[in-house]
C-alpha cells in the first residue's frame, strides 16, 4: 500500500472519531436551544483524554516493553477522564 492512501486513511480515522465525540458529546443540543457551544468543545476533549487512554491501556496489552508505564498512565487518563466528567456535571 503507497505511504499517500496509508496517510489518507490514517487522517480519514481521526476525523470520524473528531466527528463522532462531537455528536456524541451533544452538538444538537446548544443548537436548538440557542445556548453557547462551549460545553460541546470540553465534552470532545474528555472524550479524547479516555480514548487516549483506553489505547493506552491496549497497548500495555500488546507491547513488549513498558507494559507497566502504558497501563498506569493509560488509567490515569481514564480516571482523569471519568473525574472532568463528574466535575462538568456538578456531582462533586
């Protein structure tokens, strides 16, 4: 496969994924309520950070070396993740 269609493809993911968090994260909503698109843009980013870590922690499944640094890093990302979550909603 030519390194142009691999790169192609490579940045065609990113963009899916870009796309999908920011349906997921709720684009519609500030959109139909005239609301600020703000909290659209930090959902997309808290979603990246536990997407970042969940390949990280795949990773560690794979890897050869540093499987201890991909898991620890890769949950903490999770977790991190997990507490923007709960901080944007006021639950703590």
């Amino acid at each position: 496969m030519s390194t142009t269609l691999s790169k192609t493809l490579t940045s065609f993911k990113y963009v899916y994924l870009i796309i999908f968090f920011t349906l997921l994260s709720g684009i519609f909503y500030p959109l139909i309520n005239e609301l600020s698109i703000d909290i659209v843009i930090t959902g997309v980013f808290v979603l990246f950070i536990g997407l970042i870590g969940g390949i990280l922690v795949f990773k560690s499944t794979t890897s050869e070396t540093k499987k201890e640094i991909f898991f620890g890093i890769g949950f903490g990302l999770i977790a991190l993740s997990l507490y923007s979550i709960y901080y944007i909603t006021g639950t703590i």
